[in-house]
C-alpha cells in the first residue's frame, strides 16, 4: 500500500462510500447541457416557424408623413387578421417615412392594386395597420409595389378640441355674466312674473302702479256695461226688424203682392205687345199701298199743272181783252 502525499490528510481523496465514479457524472451533465441546447434550438426553431422565418414573402413599401406609433414586428390586419408584418422602417429621400413590410404569399391574395392602407393612433392602445380592399376582383398586389399611407390620429384632434372648448367656455361666462343680455333678460322677466301675480295681475302690468291699474278696471267696467247696452239694443232693434219684414203685413208681404201684380202686369205687356206686332204688320201692309198710291201721284200732279197754267193763260187773254182790274187775286192750290 503506497504512502500518502506529503502534506496531506490521510483519506482525503478517497471516495465516499456510495458515491459514483467522477466520470460518470461530468458525462451526465455534458449530456444535460446538450439537451438543454437541443431544446433552445428547438424553441427558436420553431418559433421562427411561428412568426414565418422560413416562409416565402412579397415586399410591401407603405409611405407616410411620419412613422410615429409603427414599432418593427407590427402586424399589418386585414379584417381582423394578420397578413402582414413591418420589418423595417426607414426614412425616404423625399422626406417621407417608409414602412417595409412583409407579406407572406399564402396571404398577398388578399392585397389588390386598389387596396387601401390605413395606421390608426387611439387615444387608448397602440397604433394599428390596417388594410382594406373593396373590390377582391382586382389584380394583385405585385411584389416591391409603395403604397401611400392615411394616417389616422385622434389625438391629433384634441388640440382642436380643446380650443373649441375654451371658446364654448368663453361664451358661457359672457353669456352668463352679470351684465349680460341674458341676465337683464331674466331680470325683466322676474319682474313681469311679479307683476303678474301681484293684485292687479295683467291690469296692474299694463296700467303700471295699482291708481292707474284701478282707473283702468273702472274704465274697462264702464266700457263693458256701455257695449252690454249696446248689445241689448241691437237684440231690440233686430226683433223689430224681423217683425216688419217678415212678420205678417211686413214688408216681404206686400213684396209678394207686388210680384204678383207684376206677374200680371207683364202677362198683359205680353199680350200688348202680340198686338203690336199684328198693329205693324198691318201698318207694313198700309205702307207698301202708300208707295204704290205715291208713285201714281207724279202724273196727277203734272197735269194739274198743266191745266193751272192753261187757266192763267186764259185769265191773261180775258184781262188784255176786258177792262177789269190788273191785279186779279187767284191763289193756286
């Protein structure tokens, strides 16, 4: 049996009894590091199957005025679901910024020329890229195809908001102010309501204070009896006419005599007038004899004539031959 080593304990480096050799546990736990190797790899591996490592993709270029609230690894939805990831984002040379995102070909079909992409920034959450197609019969999306992007920021518009609330607030404390419109409004108000139901009520409101308000009801009062008066008399004066003109003896009585006496009188107008017309008839028949008797008459006088001067001629003869007066007085017809 050897001796020990100088300088140390007797039965230091003997085994315990019941413990392995040493090679049989580096050999396990060299074997247990390389499971624990195997497994990460593995997770990665699959992982990266997972987020689409090794499936085959299109590029896709959306360009914006600015990439705030875009973080690489988005999704990029469509209808709810993922059909696309940002893989990158750059700064174009225009100034612009550009999303680089990639879609895998199992779901580019649902991309088309006339699709729509939107990034919308919430009050509440994080942004969102979203795409929208409206007509699915359009070409595809082709690989590498820059696409413009509508930003849509609602916290954009709480500036705008907010301006619009100071102005609302604004206008309510003027509107609201002491010696606003509104406030003399209600005072006058108040004041009529006060009126209202003070004694007078309405009266006392028109008149103004309670001796004018008084005058007024006396005034109104009188003017009420005077028109009952009125009215009364008018009531009288219409039974009287009602009794004269339709009462028997009134006046639509003797208004029915006198129809039927003009009734009658016309009926014998009528009968006048029938002999008128035979009056004339027979006066036409006189006057067409008068024509013929006046053209007779012509002749007639034209021998009278004649004769008349035979006679002064012979009145002439007798004068020269006998001595009797010159002036003789023999009148024509």
């Amino acid at each position: 049996m050897t001796d020990p080593t100088p300088g140390a304990e007797p039965g230091a480096d003997a085994p315990l009894p019941g413990t392995p050799p040493v090679h049989n546990a580096e050999f396990k736990a060299a074997l247990l590091l390389v499971l624990m190797f195997a497994l990460v790899a593995g997770s990665v591996l699959y992982l990266m199957y997972a987020r689409g490592a090794f499936e085959a993709t299109q590029q896709l270029v959306l360009q914006a005025d600015d990439s705030e609230g875009v973080v690489v690894g988005m999704d990029v939805t469509f209808s709810g679901f993922p059909v696309g990831r940002v893989r990158r984002i750059e700064l174009g040379a225009d100034g612009k910024a550009r999303v680089i995102v990639d879609v895998p070909r199992s779901e580019a079909h649902w991309l088309r020329t006339s699709s729509i992409f939107t990034l919308e920034r919430g009050l509440v959450g994080g942004a969102k890229l979203r795409a929208f197609t409206g007509l699915p019969s359009d070409p595809q999306l082709p690989d590498g195809a820059a696409r413009a992007l509508l930003v849509g920021d609602a916290g954009a518009e709480i500036p705008r908001l907010l301006a619009a609330a100071k102005d609302l607030l604004q206008n309510l404390t003027a509107l609201t102010g002491s010696d606003s419109s509104l406030e003399l409004t209600l005072r006058n108000v108040k004041g009529v309501t006060e009126k209202l139901n003070g004694p007078g009520g309405a009266m006392g409101l028109i008149a103004g204070d309670d001796k004018n308000s008084q005058k007024l009801l006396e005034r109104a009062n009188a003017l009420l009896l005077t028109v009952d008066r009125v009215a009364q008399k008018a009531d009288s004066l219409i039974g009287n006419a009602d009794s004269r003109v339709f009462g028997k003896g009134g006046v639509m009585t003797d208004a029915q005599a006198t129809v039927v006496q003009m009734n009658a009188l016309l009926a014998d107008a009528r009968n006048s007038l029938k002999k008128l017309d035979a009056v004339l008839a027979e006066a036409q028949a006189v006057g067409a004899n008068a024509k013929a008797a006046t053209a007779d008459l012509g002749p007639l006088r034209a021998d009278v004539e004649s004769n008349l001067r035979k006679i002064e001629q012979l009145i002439n003869e007798l004068n020269r031959k006998w001595p009797f007066k010159h002036t003789p007085e023999i009148k024509l017809p």
